[in-house]
C-alpha cells in the first residue's frame, strides 16, 4: 500500500549534456568539488526493480537532475513502465538522435527552456524538425520556460506552453515570485511524490539536494512500500501536519509547496 504516492521521478541518469547557468549542479561543479555528484547511470537491473513495484496509473518521470536521453538503453527503459504515464523533461539536445525510443513509446514530455540561453537557435531548430517528424503521434509535448523567455522563442511551435519561476540554483529558494501555498499549508510533493537517484537513493521529493538531507531510504535493499510507510517519512509528516516543516532538514530552508508557479 502506497496511498497518496502520485509521481515517482526515477533518475535515469545524472549525467547532463548542457552548462545552463542556473543550474545548481554546475554551481557544485565550480564553487564545491568536495560535494561532487559524481555523475552516472542507474543499472538496468535496478530500474526493472522499481518498475515492478510502482502502482499503476501514476506518473513516472524518467528524470532527476540529469539529461533523460543520455540514458543509452532508454527506450527499453520506457517500456518497462507501459503501466503508467510516463514522461521526462529534456534539453532537447538528442530529440533526433533519440527520436525512435521517444516517439510512440513516451507518454509526456516537456522541453525546457530558459532565459539567457546562448544554445536557443540549434535549440529552436532541433525542437522544428523533431515535430515535423514526430506529427501526431506521442508524445504529448509541451515547452516549459524558465524565467524571462522572448515569446518568439516557442509561440511559433504550436505547443502547450508551461511557465516556471526561477529559483537559486542551490535550491528552491530565493524565487523571483512568491511560490504558491495549497489552503492545507502541507507541501504536496512531500504528500505525494517520491525521488530514486541513480544510485537508488529515495528522497521525499525531487527538489535540489546535493547533501542528501531528504534521503528516506535506499532502493536496493528496501522496498518502495516500506521506505513510503517507514518511521522516518512517518515522522517527517507528523511535523508537515503541525506546520512544522522547519523540523525536517531539506524541507527547512525550502520555500516550495509542490505547487509550480508562473513566471
């Protein structure tokens, strides 16, 4: 029994094939080696084990802090979730080079773009061509802008268009705009969200965490039911339930509420 579980981000990879800006890898990158990410992919193994324990009909998101499509046995990875609705967020990068493990296999997918971007030409080009292909068929596909984006950079495409608010690229703080509070003052990715790192690591969520200060299990050596109904997410609820999430380490300096907020 998972109840509440709604999404399950599974990190395919946390190799990336971009330097954005704001991102808070590349700030680890620079500024603090000694926290390095040390970036990989998740066995194969490991990720038909977590397949088979998720429910059905929820969403799963092949991606973390890495690039999906790096993964290189991708679209075999795909099709070990035909049971739920399955999705990543990309660059865009490898849309042509991956396109017959997305196409027909993908549920959703959402490409990201960002303000200040120099790579947003080969960006545009590659997204035009892949549509052109890809037609009707799925993927659903929708453009998620990061920050102050020219309209001309996507209204052009045709697509549902999906407006984020840029946050530090150290974590979800210091947000250009207040973030959106739910009327139960619980944050809801906390309420129904899980993370799996590539190394198999369970957060309570799928927000920045270099130091691991979510971490509520391991995947290799526990089940995804025990880690959701375990003592320490237990516990971790109680203090969301009294408005206490000062309490909790990765949610005390945290100013998201599971709730995405236009930019």
């Amino acid at each position: 029994m998972m109840n509440g579980l709604s999404t399950v981000n599974v990190e395919l990879t946390s190799r990336c094939n971009k330097n954005c800006w704001m991102c808070g890898r590349r700030k680890i990158d620079r500024e603090y080696p000694d926290i390095s990410m040390n970036y990989g992919d998740m066995n194969f193994d490991l990720v038909r084990k977590i397949a088979k324990q998720l429910p059905p009909n929820i969403v799963v998101q092949l991606h973390n802090n890495g690039e999906p499509l790096l993964y290189p046995s991708f679209g075999k990875a795909v099709k070990l979730f035909d049971k739920h609705i399955t999705s990543i967020d990309t660059n865009g990068k490898l849309l042509l080079k991956k396109f017959d493990e997305i196409v027909d296999n993908l549920d959703t997918m959402a490409i990201s773009m960002f303000e200040d971007d120099l790579e947003w030409e080969e960006q545009d080009n590659i997204i035009k061509k892949f549509l052109e292909k890809k037609g009707n068929r799925k993927p659903y596909t929708i453009i998620r802008v990061n920050g102050k984006v020219g309209t001309g950079r996507y209204e052009h495409l045709g697509l549902t268009v999906a407006y984020r608010n840029l946050h530090s690229p150290m974590g979800s703080f210091n947000y250009t705009k207040p973030p959106t509070i739910p009327e139960i003052g619980i944050c809801l990715d906390f309420l129904h969200h899980l993370s799996i790192n590539r190394k198999g690591k369970v957060s309570i969520c799928v927000r920045f965490d270099p130091k691991g200060l979510g971490i509520i299990g391991d995947a290799n050596i526990q089940t995804l039911e025990e880690i959701w109904n375990g003592e320490k997410r237990m516990k971790w609820l109680e203090y969301h339930k009294k408005g206490q999430r000062s309490m909790i380490p990765l949610c005390s300096f945290c100013e998201f509420y599971g709730v995405p907020t236009g930019g």
